[in-house]
C-alpha cells in the first residue's frame, strides 16, 4: 500500500503536473487514467502509479503525440521503436517546413527591396510554407477563387512579416482550441467561446468583408476531401469539431 504522502488529491496532482483539473478529469474520462477514491468521500485521489502516468501523457504530448496514440503507447499498443521513429518525423517535419519558409520569406523580402510586387503564388507559398500554420497550396487555391477575387487580393499589399504575424495568430489559436478539446471542455465555456470569436475575426481579416471570397473559403474548405491529396487542413478534425460547436454556441447567444 502506498504511504499517505504519495497520494496526491486532484488538485494537487495538476500543480504538479502543471495541467488543468478539468484535464485531469478528461483523461480519466477517455480511459488514461483511473484514480482512487476516498471511501470517506468519493473523492479522487492519485497513488505514486497514476502520478506516473500523467507525466508520461504530459511528456508524450510534449513530444506532439495525440491522445489517441498516447493511450495506445500506455496500453502497449504502440511499441518503442515506433513512437521515436514518429517523434523523428515530427522534428523531421518541423526542421522541413521552418526551412521552407525561410527561404520563400528570403525571396519575399527580396522581391520586396528589388521593388517587385508578391504576386498571388508567392503570396500563397508563403502562407503555406509558414511553419505556425498549413494552407493549401496555390494550385487549391486557384480552384476556388476566380482571378478578380485572387487579384483583390494580391493589391493588398501584404507584406511576409505581416503574413508571418497573421500564422502565428493562426497558430497560437489552432494551439489553443486543441488544448480546450483535449481538456474536454464544453464548447460554451467563455474560453472556448472567446476562441470562436478569434477565429472568426482571422478570417474576417482574410476576407475583408468580401463576400465573393468569403463564399469561395467555405467553399474551399467544405470540398476539402476533394483536394486532401494535394494539401493538408491547417488543424485537424478534432479542432474543426470542437470550433464548429463553439461557434454554434455563440450564434445561440446571437452574437454571430
């Protein structure tokens, strides 16, 4: 039996572990974790092999492993080879698309002190490349949004770093909604509702108020299984759920 010092309640735990309780809570919820109780009060409380386990789900996700392939990993599901070999790709993939990006913002910048105008490919390799986000290339691009559209939005003039800026929001958001949706929050939590109002000032800030443009992004995005071999979703199915929810929630409260 453990001694009393090594039992931790759940509040304690998530200092420790420095994560949420209601993350806590949605581990245990998709079968990570399974806590103690106390018989006096039926509340949770963690022995020294379920501490072990949140720092190893903590650790794999610092690793960038989902919590799909982390509860497969602590089953044995997934055996060690695999996980580094998946962790080599994902660093592989990082170090790639920082690369690709250095070098397309090079060019930019360079356009940019030669006078040149970015014309729509570049604009669009650009956003691709960025390493805080992933778009679907020029050629998808080019699918759904006629040339006054593209054209509209080549004589904005934006410039890489303000491209840059605009996939760090990206990216800092797709962050965040995932962490609400790994935490199992609800989607009318004042978070997850904040994080709806963000994404729709994104893109507002792509459209502009255009409606064209904005009728070719939704209709970029509901076709995606039509281009899905040729680009990748900036965030995955989850993300899109759980926005999606939280968008709802928000017309709900008439606030979209």
């Amino acid at each position: 039996m453990p001694k009393p010092d090594d039992i931790l309640s759940i509040g304690e735990l998530a200092k420790r572990a420095k994560i949420s309780v209601r993350a806590l809570r949605h581990y245990e919820a998709i079968g990570l974790l399974t806590p103690q109780r106390n018989p006096d009060n039926n509340r949770r409380r963690y022995a020294s092999d379920q501490i072990a386990q949140v720092m190893k789900i903590t650790t794999l996700k610092k690793a960038g492993l989902d919590l799909r392939t982390i509860g497969k990993a602590l089953s044995g599901g997934v055996d060690m080879p695999t996980l580094v070999s998946m962790q080599i790709r994902h660093l592989q993939d990082q170090h790639a698309k920082t690369k690709a990006a250095l070098d397309v913002l090079q060019k930019a910048a360079k356009r940019l002190e030669n006078h040149q105008d970015l014309d729509v490919d570049l604009l669009c390799q650009i956003m691709r490349s960025t390493p805080m986000s992933k778009y679907p290339d020029e050629s998808v691009f080019k699918d759904y949004f006629d040339k006054d559209q593209l054209d509209t939005i080549k004589k904005r003039g934006t410039s890489p770093q303000e491209l840059a800026d605009y996939g760090q929001q990206w990216s800092d958001l797709i962050a965040r909604v995932q962490k609400l949706a790994d935490d199992g929050a609800p989607a009318d939590s004042e978070d997850a509702l904040q994080c709806a109002r963000e994404w729709s000032a994104l893109i507002g800030a792509f459209t502009q108020g255009d409606a064209g443009i904005t009728k070719s992004l939704r209709a970029m995005y509901a076709d995606k299984d039509a281009w899905k071999d040729r680009a990748q979703m900036p965030f995955n199915p989850e993300v899109g759920a759980f926005i999606a929810k939280a968008q709802k929630a928000l017309q709900e409260r008439g606030e979209a």
